[in-house]
C-alpha cells in the first residue's frame, strides 16, 4: 500500500504533522485487529526525515505481525 512519498514532505509542516499522526492513529487503534486477523505489516523506505514517535509506532506493528502470514 502506498502510504506517504517523500515528496509529501514539501507540505507545510502542520500538514505533514498530521499526516504522521494518522499513521500512528491507525497502527494504535488497529494493531490488535491486524493480529487477530493475521496481517503482516511490513514497512519499506527511509527511516529519516520521520519523527522518534511515528519510527517507533512502524517498529512495534511490525515486530508485532513479524510471525504472521496473512495479507
């Protein structure tokens, strides 16, 4: 699923915040869901320019689905 490009980073940064929070929003309010049906999320690009917070909420999903094999 295409998420956010680096390009999206040219908004202002009141956007670009918000966008971020969605993406932890989700991953918070879905994690559990995501496990009890089996998703794997996995995350692919760069680590940087992305904030401590939205890094840290891509690696507990991922190591949270890391076993599972669904789509």
């Amino acid at each position: 699923i295409y998420a956010f490009s680096t390009e999206n980073f040219n908004r202002s940064a009141e956007e670009v915040s918000y966008l971020m929070g969605l993406i932890i929003k989700f991953f918070n309010e879905r994690a559990k869901e995501l496990g009890e049906n089996n998703i794997k999320i996995i995350f692919s690009g760069k680590k940087e320019p992305l904030k401590e917070d939205v890094w840290n909420c891509i690696n507990n999903v991922t190591n949270m689905t890391q076993n599972n094999t669904g789509g």
